[in-house]
C-alpha cells in the first residue's frame, strides 16, 4: 500500500523501513477458462525496483547506528507511515 | 492575473538601530526581530548571523531558504496562510529584497540536510553562496512536540522574511518585472501556431519533515490543481521539506521557480504556456495513482499539446514521475521530465528507482551521488557534528581536521529538479 522507497533517506542512512502490504488477489482466467490469483503488476514492480536498489548499495542495520540516531529515525518511520496506516484503518 | 515584482538589490547586511534599506545596504534590528520570533511561545531562543558571499563560513544543517518579499498592494499578502490570510494572492505589486536569503538553522532530528558553504568548492554546488544570508538560529522549547517544532522553525523564517521586506516598502525598487496570466478563455485562443505547454510541478508530500504546503494547506490533502505562476511568486507554495538537501525546492526556490521563468520567456515566441498544475507525491500507491490521473486530466483539459514535469527528490517521487509521464504520453502529450539522479559514486548504476520507456525527453540536475571534500572553515553557524548524520554524509564524514568528506546529496540545491542552479552540463 506504500511505496518501499518512501522518505528521502537511503539504505545506508535510514536503519528501519516498514512496507504495508494488503491482500488483494487478483484472479484472472486464462485461455482455458481456468482462474488464477495474481498480485497486482504496478506494486510488485515497485517492490522489484527496491528490493533491487538495496541489492547494489551499503544497508545501515539498527544497531550500527548511534541511540540518538535510531530514536530519531524509528520516529521520521512512525511519521511516513501516518498516511499509509490511516488510509489502511489504523490511524496511529 | 497580473503581478509586478518590484526588486530591491540588497548586496550587503549589517545589523543596525533600524530595519531599512539603502544603497544596497540592508540593515537589520536584530532586537526588535528577535521580540518579533519569539511571540511564538514554541520557540525558547533565536539567535542571528550573517554571511555574505566569499565568507569561509560553513553553514548547517539547513532547513530552509526563503526570499524576503512583501505584497505593496493587491489581494492578501505573501505567504498565505502563515503569513498572510488565506486570500487568494498573485496580483497587484509585490516588493522583492533581491539578493538576500532568511536561512534557518536548529536541531530538529538527527537525520537532516543541508551544507551551504559560503566559498570553497563546496560554495559552487549551492545556489546559497552566492546570496547575502541572514541565518536564524532557532531553538524550539525541549517540552514541544516534533510536529510544533517543526511547525515553529518553518513559521520563523517566513515571518523573518516578511518583517524584512515590509520594512522597507517605501525604497525604491531598481527593477520591476511583470508578468500576467489571462483567463483562460484568452490563452487558449492567442497563438493559435504555437503549441500549447503546460507545466506539472510536483510538489514534496511525504510526511513530517517530507512536507509541502498549498495556501497552508498540506499538500498531502489536495487534489492536483490549476495554479497561476503568479501566486507561486507571492509564496502561495512554501516548503515544509527538511531532508536530502540536493533537490528539495526550498521556498526561496519556488518564489523563484526557474521551469516558470523559462516558460514565461518563451510564451508568444515558440510557445504558448497554458498553465501550471501542481500535483503532490504521496507515499500511498492509491494517491499515486489518483494524483497522476488527475493532473494529466488537467493537462488535457487545458488541450496541452506538451508538458515540462518537474519532480521534487528522490526514490518513490521518481515512481510518481513515471506515472505522469505514461499517462500524459498516452493521452498524446509529448513530455519533458525534469530530475535529478542517484546513480551511484561513478555514475554507473540505475538513476531513478523506476523508468518507462516513454521517458524519452529528462533532463538531469546532476548526480547527487557524487563525492566532494569540503575543507574546514573558519566560522561554522549551526552544528558541525550533524555532518555524521547528514544526508549525503555519513558516520565518520566529519574528519579530525573539520573537513567533510560527503556526498554532494548533503549541500543546499546541488542538484536541484527546477534546476536553480550555477552548474550545468553540455555534450561535447
């Protein structure tokens, strides 16, 4: 339901990243009139493209980083993920 | 619409017993701003300093930039809904201190930007060093909440900017620049030869410290919408953004957005410029999807032929940079996007998180990948220590000596996606 790039802080700068997924199959039929589930195309190529991204550069890891640092970036995470949670029914 | 910008060149600051400007010379009373900030009850201190071009003074971190502007008649007044009221702005005459940034400064979170150096290598990247800087210091009340300091710091600098240029309505202006935007029901008609351009401004709207903000309005809360260039320069935009200092279109930025100014040169000449829709970059994919399919909407509605789209930062914004460049490509409307890139030190890997292949036309900002050694400075406003914690740096960028070592993701605009910058690139 979010974007796993949001914010704009990169793998190495950034220790926590919440991603909130929602199930919503998708059921197609094929040729044979046979339905299948599939996700849906747009988020898993977003997803795709990240997953990517984090392959190629340095990730920061919670306990590499100072205290201070974490307790600020756990609340930059909780303060990106306001709009995707309201809009999920969870307002925080 | 019509509005003239009446420009005052301030190349020089200096603090004084009056706030008024003369022979270029702005002098500022600093006591009487001070009692000024702090009738915000959220804010404990507010300190001053100045630097002009060519000081070895290191700035940071940087929150925002804003030009000092005043309206000397018509609707509302500059900044509306901060400073102004929530009237409709974009006419009338409105007084420019040109020359001269309010900067603001102060801990809010570890993780911030920005780097202006005042000369240096590092003096080149930023738009910054080369205006005169009136830097607040800010420091919020320990007992108020990340929101309201937030909310404080931004309301400081644009009411900063404010007191400064309505002190001084009655200078002379050196220059005035005019500039109109008719009704539609008139732009549509005139240069029937010239193909009609619109221009899509995305607009930063993450969330907390990720934030834009429409007539004081959050930009995460509006639908795409037509927007008159002119009420852009009278600061119906302001910017709530605090982080990756490269590309994050700080006010003064949007006061004076380039892509406009371009637009406006050549309307009559070898195109008609139809209109400017912003549209925000929400992290949901929902709002993504809404947004785009609402602006390229607008777009076609204007009957745009092309468009110049213009992101702001990075990762999931370039997703909504493809989104609008599809749908208005598909709708048969030939775009320009405008970016910047994260491709890595050598310039080598992917640059945006996401692509199409109908992103034929995109120009760069730069990469805001790149390394740059800054040297050590002698005056340093602000908190060098934030240099370890920095966008575009990281632990261990600061070295003994008070050198830097970051990325240029770290300075002021380095890579701006309006392109308010010195630096450019050509092929040879």
């Amino acid at each position: 339901m979010n974007h796993p790039l949001y914010g704009n802080f990169r793998p190495h700068q950034q220790p926590y990243r919440s991603l909130l997924l929602k199930s919503n199959p998708v059921a197609v039929q094929n040729s044979g009139g046979l339905e299948r589930v599939v996700p849906d195309e747009h988020s898993l190529h977003l997803m795709e493209e990240a997953l990517g991204l984090y392959g190629r550069v340095p990730v920061l890891s919670p306990d590499q980083a100072p205290p201070a640092y974490r307790e600020d970036c756990a609340l930059i995470d909780l303060e990106l993920m306001r709009l995707p949670l309201d809009q999920a029914g969870w307002p925080v | 619409m019509k509005l003239e910008l009446h420009k005052i060149s301030v190349r020089e600051l200096r603090f004084g017993e009056t706030t008024k400007v003369a022979g270029g010379v702005l002098s500022i009373n600093r006591d009487e701003l001070k009692a000024l900030l702090l009738e915000d009850s959220a804010l404990s201190g507010v300190e001053f300093e100045l630097a002009h071009p060519g000081d070895k003074t290191r700035i940071m971190p940087v929150k925002d930039a804003i030009e000092p502007r005043c309206k000397l008649d018509g609707p509302g007044e500059v900044f509306p809904g901060f400073v102004g009221p929530v009237e409709t702005v974009g006419e009338g005459r409105t007084l420019v201190l040109s020359g001269l940034a309010v900067l603001t400064t102060g801990r809010l979170v570890a993780p911030q930007e920005g780097i202006v150096d005042m000369s240096g290598p590092g003096a080149d990247y930023t738009p910054f060093s080369r205006t005169g800087n009136l830097v607040l210091v800010l420091t919020p009340r320990e007992d108020v909440k990340l929101h309201e300091a937030e909310r404080c710091c931004r309301q400081a600098g644009l009411t900063a900017a404010h007191y400064l240029a309505s002190r001084c309505k009655t200078a002379r202006a050196d220059t005035v620049e005019s500039y109109e935007f008719p009704p539609l029901r008139e732009a549509m008609g005139a240069h029937p030869s010239l193909p009609k351009v619109g221009y899509v401004y995305m607009l930063q709207s993450q969330g907390l410290l990720h934030d834009t903000w429409v007539y004081g309005v959050d930009a995460k809360r509006i639908l795409p919408t037509l927007i008159s260039p002119t009420e852009i320069m009278d600061g119906a935009v302001i910017s709530g953004n605090c982080v990756s200092a490269c590309d994050k279109n700080n006010t003064y930025v949007h006061q004076n957005n380039p892509v406009i100014k371009a637009l406006y040169g050549r309307h009559g000449k070898d195109l008609n410029f139809v209109g400017v829709i912003i549209t925000n970059e929400n992290v949901t994919l929902a709002d993504k999807q809404r947004s785009s399919s609402y602006a390229i909407k607008l777009l076609k509605m204007l009957g745009a032929e092309a468009a110049v789209i213009s992101e702001e930062g990075f990762g999931n914004p370039d997703a909504d940079l493809v989104l609008n460049c599809v749908k208005a490509e598909r709708a048969g409307i030939k775009t320009v996007l405008v970016t910047d890139e994260f491709a890595g030190a050598n310039g080598a890997s992917q640059s945006l998180a996401d692509s199409c292949v109908e992103g034929t036309a995109v120009v760069t900002g730069g990469n805001a990948n790149a390394t740059i050694i800054l040297p050590p400075m002698e005056k340093v406003i602000g908190d060098l220590s934030q240099a370890d914690v920095i966008a575009g740096g990281f632990f261990g960028s600061k070295r003994p000596d008070g050198s830097l070592e970051v990325e240029i993701q770290a300075i002021l605009g380095a890579t701006n996606e309006l392109g308010f910058n010195k630096l450019g690139a050509y092929t040879i």
